[in-house]
C-alpha cells in the first residue's frame, strides 16, 4: 500500500528535550517537506530536500533540524532551541520541483509540557 | 519570497448554495496554484489545480478561476453537500518551486 507514513502521532516533550519526528514514503519521491501547522496560521515551510543529501531551509527554519540520507526518508528533529514547538506536524512528497501534487502524511501532534 | 493572502476564514453556507474562496499572490512568477481540502482529523488533499496557462478548470461541482494579472485565484463549490464541510487552503508555487499556502477557509456546510 503506497503512501507516506508519519510517526509518532501523538508526542509529549518536556522542556528542554529534543525530539525525532519520522516520515517516511515509497512513493518513489525525489521531494520531501516538512510544514508546520497552527490554527489560523495555514501550513509554514520548515524545511524541504528535493534530493537525497540535499535540503534547505523554509520560511520557519529556526530550532529545527532535518536529514536526507535515504530518499525514502526525511527525519525532523525539534531542537530544544525551538521556542514554541507545540503544534502539528505534517510532512509531504510529491515529484521533484513541487509543481505538481503533494502527497501528505497524517501528521504529529506534539505538545511540550 | 511568495506571500499567500486567503479570504474569508470561516464561511458558512446552507446546503445546496455556491461557496468560493479567494486567494491572492505576490510572486509574478508563480505558475502552479493548487487546492487542498483538510477534513477535521485527517490529511491535506489535492481536490483540483491550475497552472498559469490556463484561466479556469472544472471537476464535477468544484472550479478554479486564475487572474494572472490581477494575481489572483479563487475556489468556487457549487451545489455544496455537508461533506463539504472542511479546511480548505489555497497554495502558490513561488520562484523557489516550492509551495506557499494560505491560512485557510474553515466551510461550514449548513443542513
């Protein structure tokens, strides 16, 4: 069953921690990102790699780190530098360039305590 | 870099009535702007896009309508259903190739 797999769904941090937030796709795609949502505020681009051992930085890049050492794979890591993580999480695939369709996982809802 | 404007961000209609969403864009080079639909709980889906060759484009009771020159876009549903009933957000790919989405239309679908 192709698709693009998010986990955990659910995470609680304490201050101060890092955290891994897992994505992962066989869908064959060269692009993979991460965005960030909070209510009212749309979905923000923290970080994109539109080829594997490449990324870059999106609009809310601060406190975040990512990795693409698999093209299958795209970690996020919310650093304890990240001054408001709580939110939810989503991360996507779609074709190289993203003019085309993205295909999204379920997300992460993580909630620092 | 690409700034995405989405009007109006609650909009209730009764069922069966027309709803349409508005979005503008700042980049002039923007040539790709696709819909998502977000139901309470789940996911972001593609429900329809258009590039900016063409001005309008119709799936079934959904159709989006492209201003290049007055940079803007809009999302019409027509005959709307209950299980229209979701987060819809508008997206413009800027220069960078890379999505900008809007803040998103909570609709709300009355029986």
């Amino acid at each position: 069953d192709g698709g693009i797999t998010q986990s955990p769904k659910y995470l609680f941090r304490k201050e101060g921690q890092n955290v891994t937030l897992s994505c992962e796709q066989n869908l064959n795609h060269d692009a993979m990102y991460w965005y960030r949502q909070d209510p009212g505020q749309g979905l923000r681009l923290i970080y994109y790699s539109q080829i594997v051992n490449d990324f870059q930085k999106g609009d809310i890049a601060e406190g975040y780190s990512v990795s693409r050492e698999k093209k299958e794979s795209f970690p996020l890591t919310v650093t304890s530098a990240q001054k408001n993580p709580t939110a939810f999480y989503l991360c996507a695939s779609g074709g190289a360039g993203s003019t085309g369709e993205l295909f999204f996982g379920e997300g992460s809802r993580l909630t620092v305590l | 870099g690409e700034n995405v404007e989405q009007h109006p961000s609650t909009l209730s209609v009764q069922e069966g009535d027309s709803a349409v969403i508005k979005c503008t864009y700042s980049d002039s080079a923007s040539n790709y702007f696709p819909w998502y639909k977000q139901e309470l709980g789940k996911r972001p889906q593609l429900i329809i896009d258009i590039r900016s060759n063409v001005g309008e484009k119709k799936d079934q009771r959904i159709a989006v309508t492209l201003n290049k020159t007055a940079k803007h876009f809009s999302l019409h549903i027509t005959e709307t259903q209950p299980e229209d009933s979701a987060v819809y957000f508008c997206a413009a790919s800027g220069s960078a190739r890379q999505l900008t989405f809007g803040s998103g239309t909570q609709l709300t679908v009355l029986p």
